[in-house]
C-alpha cells in the first residue's frame, strides 16, 4: 500500500474510533468520511462494510492495549505501584466504555481469526502485566485479565448528562476504588 493510502486509511480509523466513542456505533459512514477528509467512495474502497471499519477499529484498540501492557511492564520493574497505576490510566484513556458500547452490536456470530488472534495476545500481555504486579505485591491475585478489561469498560462507559453534572468526578472516583480494591 502506498504511504499516502495508508496515512489515509489510518486516519479514517482514528476518526472512526472518535467518532464512535463520541456518537455510538450507528454514525453515518459519511459522517466518518467527511471527519476524515475523504469521500464516502474512499471509505468504501478501505472498508467494505461498517462492520470491517469497527473491525478495523477494534483492532487499532487492542493494539493500543498491548502497547500499554508492554509499557507497563517495563513500568513495573523500575516502580511496581507507578507502573500499575500508569498502566490503569493508559486502559481508562482508551475511552474503552465508549468503544465497547459502540462496537458490541457490530459482533455477529463467531469474531474472525485475526480479531480473535488479536483478543488473545492482547490477553496475554495483560496477563504478563498483572502477573508482574501480582509478584511486585501491587496487586490482588483474584483478578483475571479479561474481568480487568470488563471492568474498566464498565466504569467508563458513557453516562447521561444529568448524571455527569451531578457527579462530574465520578469515574475518577469509581476507577480510584477499582485500583484500592485491587491492590494487594
């Protein structure tokens, strides 16, 4: 692929990806298109479907997963406590609640294979990284890498505005007492 398609196609994911976080996953394809500064043909010539361009996002995010797990265990050598919690920080900027809301109902069936290779090496990283705090005594042995991710997902996910006006500090909050629960 040429450089410039491929700085095009990487740009329509990250706008998706915004998009999705910031709208759900029903935006108009054209509203991605318009955001990432191409045509609607265009999209279509990078993404066949909706459902290859939230593949192509999901991807992008658990990239950005392992990226953060690989981080984090360098992390935790040198500052156990610090390496965790930025590690924590990294998952909770994903906008993970957001993305999983918006994606979720594009799974239809069984994942493809590599959505599926993807899942589980992104696991295994987060795997090594919680065995790595669990070793530097930071964190509980009780949590799997999956119930971490599920978590995180869940206290992030978007709230409606009424309740983000009452309590505008609520997933700092709620992600602090995830982090208290599960330390050592």
């Amino acid at each position: 692929m040429r450089s410039d398609a491929a700085r095009r196609r990487e740009r329509i994911i990250r706008e998706a990806r915004a998009l999705f976080a910031a709208q759900g996953g029903t935006v108009a394809l054209e509203t991605i298109a318009e955001a990432s500064d191409v045509g609607i043909a265009t999209l279509y010539r990078n993404f066949d479907s909706r459902t290859a361009l939230a593949d192509a996002v999901a991807l992008a995010i658990l990239t950005d997963m392992r990226d953060a797990a690989a981080l984090a265990l360098a992390r935790i050598d040198a500052d156990p406590q610090d390496g965790w919690h930025g590690f924590v920080t990294a998952l909770v900027d994903l906008d993970l609640g957001a993305l999983t809301d918006a994606l979720a109902h594009h799974v239809v069936g069984d994942i493809s294979g590599p959505m599926r290779e993807a899942q589980e090496q992104t696991l295994d990283r987060i795997a090594a990284v919680l065995s790595a705090a669990r070793a530097a005594g930071v964190v509980r042995a009780e949590i799997e890498p999956l119930e971490l991710v599920l978590a995180i997902g869940m206290l992030t996910r978007p709230q409606p505005e009424p309740i983000r006006t009452a309590v505008p500090k609520l997933v700092p909050r709620l992600i602090a007492v995830l982090e208290a629960g599960l330390g050592a």
